[in-house]
C-alpha cells in the first residue's frame, strides 16, 4: 500500500464544490440504472483512474449517510463507498486511485473504459454521488503511442447504449505515481490503488494526532469501531504478569455499547497499563467504566483509586454509587487532560483497590491517550500575570485537568466519530442545563464559511461554530425580563477553567456594534460589553474566551452549582445574546483532581425548577482570566462565578466514548481478571437496552390503572423507576397492531440520533420475548388533543396555545433544517404533540418518519402514503411524493385545530375536514365564526389575521407555495408578540407606540362587554421584532 502526501492541489475549488448524483427518485435509483460515464481507449495499455471526491451536502453529515457502490470496466471495485469516512470528514476533499490493463480484444484498437455507480439499497439515501475524473495512460516500453491515430473515430455517439465487455480488463492493486514501472498483471484480476489523499479545504483540516491510542481492556481480540481500532490487552505484545488468572466471562448485565464496554479488566491487587507515547506535551486521557457485577466481583465491592505520575484522578471511586453528569451508570467516560514529561516517553496509569473496603476491587474497560496541539488548552511557558485587579491563576503545564462538561449551545449533541477536529470528543446537547423556562432561539448557518485563525484552528468542530443559541426576537422581553442562563454542578474547593465559545454568523449582524451583550458566571461581571465581531476581528471568525473561578466550601457542601448567564444590552441596535458552546475543566488542586465523595453527582437536584441561592460567591472567591481570547491583538478580560443549579438527573442516559488507533505495551504488576460482557440483541447500540423485567416492575405487570395513553401502536403506560422517583411514559407494541418491527425500529433510530428541546426523548427499548417496547421522557401534561377537548382538561389561554404551537413548529424545523439529514415526521397531529409538566410542547412518534431530500437537492422522497386522515397533504395523496412541506401541511391543520378547538375530521358536517371549512372561512372572511367560543373576545385582532395568515399558508394546495418551518416559526413568535405587547397596552395607560412594520396594526381596547379585544378604538402595538432568521441552504425545499 502506499500512502500519498497531503495536496491542496489535486483538483480546483470547483471540481470539489460541483458534484453529480443520480436524483432525488429512490425508487429509480435504486432500481432502474446506474450513474455510468464511458470512456474510449486504445488496448493494450494500463491505465490510471483517478477518481475525485468531496461530500458537502449539508444534509448528508455523517459516516453512513450516503453509501453506494463504484464499477469499472464492469467490475466492483468498491462494494461500500463512503465518502466521509474516506475523508475523514464533512466537506473534505479526497481521490482514489485506480488502475486498469485493457487487453486486447480481438482487433479491436479502442475501447470503452466505463466508471459506473450504483446505490447500496440497504440505506437512507439511494444515491451516488462524483465530483470528478482523470483517465491516465501509463508508459509501456516507454511507449506512450496508440497503434492507429484515428482510432477514437470508432468511439460510441451518446445514442449508442454502452455494452458489458466479454473479457474483463486486469485491474491492479499496486500502482504508485512515484514508480515508473507497474507490477506484472499476474497477480490479481482487480484491486484498489490504496492512494487517499486530502486535498486541504478552506476549513482546516482535522487534527493528526501522533498518539491515537485506544485500548479494549480485558479484549482478546481488537475491534474497529466508529472508524478506530480498539486494540486488545491481551496479545504476544501485551506484557501481562500472572497471566493464566486471566479468564473470560459474561458479566450479570449486557452493555447496550460492545466496545469497549463489553470486556473489563478486574483485580483486587494493584495493576498498571504503560503506555509508550510518540512525544511528550499534552495528551487527552479517557477512561471508560461499565459498572458491572462479573464472577467473584460483586459491583458493591468496586472501589478503588486512579493515578498517573504524581497525579490523582480519581480516589475511592466506584461506579456503583457514582452518577456521572454526561450519562448514566451503565457506561460513562472520564476524561483527564496533563502534560507528559517522561524523557522515556511513557504513560503509566494504575488502579489500586482501596485498602479500607472488604474486598475491594478495581476495574475498568477502556482507555484512551491521544495527543492534542501544544497551545489547545496549555499556554507555551504557562500563564502571564494580568494587572486587572484580580488573582491570575496560571495554567502551568504541570497542571491536570479533568473535563467536567463539553456543550454545544442550540446545535445538538456532536459525537467522536463526528468531531471534525480529530480528537475524538464529545459535546453534549445544552438543553439540560438550561435554567430558565425560555429556552431561546436556535440560530444556524451550515453553508458560511468559517475563517480560522492560529489558535482557535481546532478549538471546537465546525458545526459547534456554524449554531448557536439567542435570546429571540422579543426585543421587550430579552431587555427587561430574563437571562439566558445554564448552570452546571461541580466540586468545592476547586479552580475551574470556563472556556466559552462564539461565532457571528447571522448575515444581518455582522458589523462590530450590531449585538453585544453582558457575560455574567457565578452572579458576577466577566465581561460588561460582550461583542463577538469586535473580539474575532470579523464576521464568521471563531473566537473563544477562557476565564477561572475557585469555587470556596460553602458549609459542609459538596457541590455547587456553577452559573453562566447572558444578558444584552438594551442600548444597542439588537438586543439579544448569543453563545455557541461552553467547556469546563477541573484544574488540579495540589496534583489532585478527585472530589471529595464519589457518588455526589448522585444528589444533583431533578427536573424541578431551579431557585437562586441567597448568598453570593465567597469574597475571597479568586476570580481571573486564565488565559486569552483564542484572537490575536486582544488584551483579556477578567471575571467570574458561581452560584445555584438545576439539572435534571440524566436517568438512562450514557455519555460513551468513541475510540483510536493503538501501539502499546501495557505492564500489570500483579494477577487481574479478564472479564467479558454481552452484547445487544439489537443490531444497533444506540439507547438503553431494558430487560422485560424492569419493564414489568416498573409497570406493575402493566397494570391497567398506569395506561396514560392509547394509540396505533398500543398502550401506553406510566412507569415508575428508583423506588417511584424517576417516572417515565412505556409504549408496548400490541401484538394486534398494524404498526410492528419496522415502526420500532424506526422509532428507535430516529429518536437516538435527535435530541432537542422539542422533541421527546427516547430513553431506551426492550425487545425481549416477542415484546417490543420503547421507553421516553415522561409528558406529565398529556396530549395537546386532551386540552382541546372541554370535557377533559380546563381550556388553554390563547397565549398558552400559541407557545404550545411555537414549541411545535421549533421541532419540526429542528426536523427539517437543524438535523443534518432531513427528516419528514410524516404524522403531525395533535395526539403527537405532548406537553410537560411546564407545558413545553415536545413532538412525539417517529415511526412513520423518512429521511428526506438533502438541502441542495431540493427534491422530495417517492414513498407509499402513511399519515393520518384530516392532516394528509393532499399533494402528497395525488403523487406519492414527500417533502417536508407535507409536515408544513399536517401542521396547518393543527393550528387551526388549536384555534378552533374543533376535530380534524368531521364526515357529519359539509365540508368534512378542518382544513377545508378553514379555507372557505378564510376565504370568505368569516373566520370568528369558527373559532373556539372560549377565545372570543380574547384574541388581538392583529394576533389573530398573523395566526390565520400562518395557518392558512400552511394549507395552500401546491408544496412549493407553503412557508417552510423557519418561516412558520417566525410567524407565531410574530403573533405572540402582536397578542403581548397588546396586552400590555390594554392594561396600562393605552399609551400608543410605533410599530416596525410597513403599517401600523389595529385593534381595540376593552369594551363595555368585558371582552379584551373586540372592534373598536385604535391600538397601535409595539411590535419591534428582530428578524433574526435562521440561515440554511435553502428555506423552501421544494
């Protein structure tokens, strides 16, 4: 194999952006052609193919999004080509090199080279796609010369349908551009030229790590995974002491994710891992536990102690006790961040039993090291003083670290495989930290172009800087009545590194001045005049700040909660804030990084609403910058925080690591057991795997006073986990149910790859014993249909009901534009709208929803008809097409559902749907004639012609004439604020206002009839909204 050096010169900028791929028609992709090109040549030459590609399809993101197969000279020479994982990454270039002998056939002196690719039909998307070709001929007795020049006349027209040859050309393995000679044709009929190259790109290329290890501790046999190879610890190269005690076994319960949670290493004597390292300075050490019981070690017994060096990791740990902050106990990673100094170049870590506890033992499953820019986190020759009138707390580089937390702010969770730095990190989803019952708006721009500088060249992926979360467009509300707040709980008696991560990328503020705002943590000032284009030098530059805080013993407190709050700043052109990711370290505290008890994440509060402590950070509390704003020219600033926390219990759910290629030699010093783990009985590992038991106890034998819910997959009943404390909603699939194994599935892959505010979460499944079962987040409201109905539930307030149908419409554009991939939920209805117990609507049951049409395609998706009648887009009934606009459709419906409290279908009455009388109302202008008669009088005039307008786009006739989801959200945060500030004018002193619009907006003020609104007396309302419109590659994807 050989292996070519990285080129920004292999093809234009052109090649890489242009692209062709067969067309948005799966069914005939899949089953009526291949994408071909055909190419004549003379016989009896090799030749050298080179092939280029570039995946920069926003939609299509991940590893296994797009997959297809290539064919030349009519022979497979790659059954699964994927493009990202080539490259390793979205939007990088790269070629693969081919070669091919065409051998004589007959008298033939020309023939036809073909390339061809086809889709793999197993997946999402049935689509290939090319950006480019070159065809070489290779010198053969230094003859370059074809037997007759005019041979190319006998080439086929485009009329001529290509033919399949008879005889298959002889395609070589070996073949590279720094040898002038080909290995003899002998050796193999077909075989890739392994020549990959990256082809640098305007964003940076990912990191190469020059110590990528990963180890599958207790494994005997490596593992490749997530696009790395897990190594095994027991091989000929792994020097293990009292080996023969070394056994395998299954533990008592199977980890939903094999690698590397299915093997452990277990002892109840001290043992040690060496690992030989390439270069000493910074390096990431991640360690992996799956708590388990295994054969002679009860999971109670663990409890032991982590160190490398003169640091300690961790002290009297146990997985048992311990609640992680990024996932449950069923496997977790903790990830540590020091310097190596060994001249020898090694890593040692050890785990040592704790002496005092009966039996103790030590385990642990997985381990990786790899190395990471010198200047990531660590400052060359540590921190400069600063003279702002605090402390500075330098970061030396004989300072650990332990990464507390790693979030992407309004963007969703960014997986290993998927962190285009190439370091492998995760960034959780931001939502559970978020303290305020406003969650902001989500803003994104996947098509801007990100200029990196020196050092924030692999701060963060590029996707973390390309979304991010604002306050919304009430410019009132922002000003006056909340910050946009996250609080996260960490250890007393340590100093703690806040990075914080911005990008300006909205197209309308992109001069210095347009957004700043105020950076509040730990309820103090870290920054007066926040402003993101003037600390970057430039709009869509990513910039970072790092600041320190010590966070004192407050009493006998173990944890504390550690604030970040926004706030903008009334006096400039938009007031708003915004933020794009925030990290938290663990600095060591006289070589120590253990926190004082193991298991006190355990008593962080629940989903209960946080409230402010009394007292303020200790004032002997040291608050400094630590080090510079990631641009250049910048003096610091100085600040910091503590302060209260809420965070929801993150009951099943699992912060698991990826894995890294590996070169070690662990040493043990002592006897340890090599234990061994199930796998999952499904074919995907991505959510909790519950047994049929939990299921049953939790439900108690599904009782029938714990259904909450019925619909077309079955039952629905409430279940109760951790002695009643922890409650969640348990879907049982009735075995009658036309929904079945593919719904499930479905379901299950869906859920586990969205997570969002407004969307319910999917907490695991069971399938067990024909029973197929999944488990969410528990909606203790119900239905948005339960509250709609006046025999069930008090009716909602009109203003209730319009930030019901905001959350709504935010996930379903979360759905379609915020995903990476298009989905199309395919059954909005209002039984699929649940409501928490703060009334945030979540939409819910994805197992009719299809991966749409990538952004750039604007297309749509050939499928057979699902959905339910009354909110059927009849578009998608005449052709059996699906777009997202079908959503945008059923979601019209639902607002008139909302508006008029009346059912979607109603075969009584002329006409028999909703959506129909709501047309002919609209049209007629006799729209109050069907409203809910509980909202009479209730609504501004103005809110209700923003709302009805909304709605009845919607419903239009024709896909491409309907808003999309963006739009839909901006025309009920529209409304919402049309019905507020009116009512904010009704109850005070009618004082008129100006509107931001082409023409003031009417309405009324009390009458004598006690109605709020009704037509009467002008009302002018203040309506200055912000138009801060997402950015996408496209709004309407037809």
């Amino acid at each position: 194999m050989w292996v070519g050096q990285t080129s920004n010169r292999a093809a234009t900028v052109a090649c890489f952006v242009g692209c062709s791929n067969m067309g948005s028609n799966d069914t005939v992709n899949a089953e009526e052609y291949n994408m071909t090109w055909e190419f004549p040549v003379h016989s009896t030459f090799t030749y050298l193919v080179r092939l280029h590609f570039c995946q920069s399809l926003p939609m299509i993101f991940r590893k296994g999004d797009l997959v297809f197969e290539i064919y030349i000279t009519n022979q497979t020479a790659e059954r699964y080509t994927d493009i990202i994982d080539w490259a390793g990454g979205y939007g990088v270039s790269i070629y693969k090199d081919y070669a091919v002998m065409m051998d004589a056939r007959g008298n033939k002196e020309v023939q036809n080279l073909s390339i061809a690719l086809h889709p793999i039909l197993s997946k999402n998307a049935f689509d290939a796609m090319l950006n480019g070709v070159e065809i070489f001929k290779l010198s053969r007795s230094d003859n370059l010369s074809g037997t007759n020049p005019g041979a190319y006349q006998d080439c086929p027209t485009s009329t001529t349908p290509p033919c399949a040859t008879s005889s298959k050309p002889k395609l070589y393995k070996y073949l590279s551009p720094l040898n002038s000679s080909i290995s003899t044709p002998f050796y193999l009929t077909f075989f890739l030229l392994h020549l990959t190259i990256l082809v640098t790109g305007d964003s940076p290329q990912p990191y190469l790590p020059l110590d990528n290890i990963a180890l599958d501790c207790g494994s005997s046999s490596e593992s490749f995974v997530n696009n790395r190879n897990w190594t095994a610890d027991i091989s000929s190269k792994v020097a293990l002491l009292d080996q023969d005690s070394s056994i395998q076994s299954n533990a008592s319960q199977a980890s939903t994710n094999p690698v590397p949670y299915d093997t452990a290493r277990v002892s109840r004597s001290k043992f040690t891992y060496t690992f030989p390292v390439t270069t000493t300075g910074p390096k990431f050490v991640r360690l992996h536990f799956y708590p388990a019981s295994y054969p002679e070690f009860n999971r109670s017994k663990a409890s032991f102690s982590v160190t490398t060096g003169r640091y300690t990791f961790l002290s009297n740990f146990s997985g048992v006790h311990y609640t992680e902050p990024h996932g449950d106990a069923r496997g977790y990673a903790r990830e540590f961040i020091l310097n190596v100094e060994d001249e020898r170049k090694n890593l040692s870590i050890t785990f040592t039993p704790s002496p005092h506890v009966a039996d103790a033992y030590a385990f642990i499953n997985g381990i990786e090291i790899v190395s990471m820019p010198t200047n990531l986190y660590y400052t060359e020759g540590g921190m400069n003083d600063f003279d702002k009138g605090f402390d500075s707390v330098p970061l030396q580089n004989e300072t650990a670290l332990e990464m507390m937390y790693r979030v992407t702010v309004g963007g969703g969770e960014i997986t290993p495989p998927t962190d285009t730095t190439g370091m492998f990190r995760r960034w959780l989803d931001d939502t559970n930290y978020l303290t305020d019952a406003r969650p902001g708006a989500y803003q994104y721009n996947y098509t801007i172009q990100l200029q990196y500088n020196n050092d924030t060249r692999y701060a963060a992926p590029d996707v973390l800087y390309q979304t991010a979360r604002t306050m919304g467009p009430n410019a009132t509300v922002n000003a006056e009545e909340y910050n946009m707040t996250w609080e996260f709980p960490v250890h007393s008696t340590f100093t703690y590194l806040v990075r914080l991560h911005f990008c300006q990328f909205i197209p309308i503020l992109s001069q210095k001045g347009d957004l700043a705002f105020k950076i509040y943590i730990a309820n103090q000032t870290a920054e007066h005049y926040a402003d993101i284009i003037d600390w970057a030098g430039g709009y869509g530059v990513p910039v970072y700040k790092d600041y320190s805080v010590m966070m004192d013993a407050r009493g006998n407190e173990d944890i504390q909660n550690l604030s970040i709050a926004l706030h903008p700043i009334p006096t400039i052109k938009t007031v708003d804030a915004m933020l794009n990711g925030v990290e938290i370290f663990k600095l060591s505290n006289s070589d120590n990084l253990s926190g004082p008890n193991p298991g006190a994440y355990e008593d962080s509060p629940t989903s209960t609403p946080p409230s402010a402590t009394s007292s303020k950070p200790n004032s002997r509390r040291r608050t400094a910058i630590i080090f510079g704003a990631a641009v250049s020219g910048l003096v610091v600033v100085s600040v910091l925080f503590f302060l209260i926390f809420r965070r929801r219990v993150l009951k099943f759910k699992e912060w698991v690591s990826g894995g890294g290629t590996s070169k070690l030699s662990p040493a043990f010093s002592s006897s340890t057991k090599s234990m061994k783990t199930q796998r999952s009985s499904l074919p995907f590992d991505l959510c909790h795997n519950f047994s049929l038991a939990e299921i049953i106890a939790a439900t108690k034998n599904f009782d029938d006073s714990f259904i909450i819910g019925v619909g077309g997959f079955g039952n629905v009943y409430k279940g109760l986990f951790d002695g009643g404390v922890t409650r969640v909603a348990i879907k049982r699939l009735n075995p009658s149910s036309q929904q079945g194994a593919t719904e499930f599935k479905t379901e299950i892959e869906m859920l586990s790859k969205l997570r969002f505010r407004h969307l319910v979460s999917l907490i695991g499944y069971c399938n067990e014993n024909n029973e197929m079962i999944l488990v969410y987040d528990y909606m203790a409201r119900g239905t948005l249909r339960d509250h709609l109905k006046r025999s069930v539930n008090p009716p909602l307030s009109w203003t209730q009901r319009l930030e019901i149908c905001i959350g709504a419409a935010r996930g379903l554009q979360y759905l379609h534009t915020g995903a990476r991939h298009t989905v199309i939920h395919r059954d909005v209805k209002t039984t699929n709208i649940l409501l928490d117990e703060k009334w945030v609507a979540k939409v819910s049951d994805f197992g009719l929803s299809k991966t749409g049409p990538t952004i750039s395609s604007k297309g749509h998706v050939s499928t057979v008809v699902r959905g339910s009648f009354g909110y059927l887009d009849p578009e998608y009934c005449r052709r059996m097409q699906l777009t997202e606009k079908s959503d945008v459709y059923s979601f019209g419906v639902v607002l008139f559902e909302v508006l008029c409290a009346r059912p979607p279908l109603n075969r009584s009455a002329e006409p028999g749907t909703l959506a129909e009388l709501a047309r002919q109302s609209h049209s007629n202008g006799t729209i109050n004639e069907i409203i809910d008669p509980y909202l009479d009088g209730k609504i501004s005039p103005d809110c209700l012609k923003k709302f009805v307008e909304v709605a009845v786009r919607c419903l239009h006739e024709d896909g491409i004439e309907r808003p999309s989801m963006t739009d839909v959200v901006w025309g009920l945060e529209f409304a919402l604020q049309l019905q507020e500030s009116a009512e904010e004018d009704v109850k005070g002193s009618q004082t008129k206002k100006e509107v931001n619009m082409e023409s003031p907006l009417k309405g009324s003020s009390i009458d004598s009839s006690g109605d709020l609104y009704s037509v009467g007396s002008e009302l002018v309302v203040n309506s200055r909204i912000l138009e801060m419109a997402t950015t996408s590659s496209s709004d309407e994807q037809k």
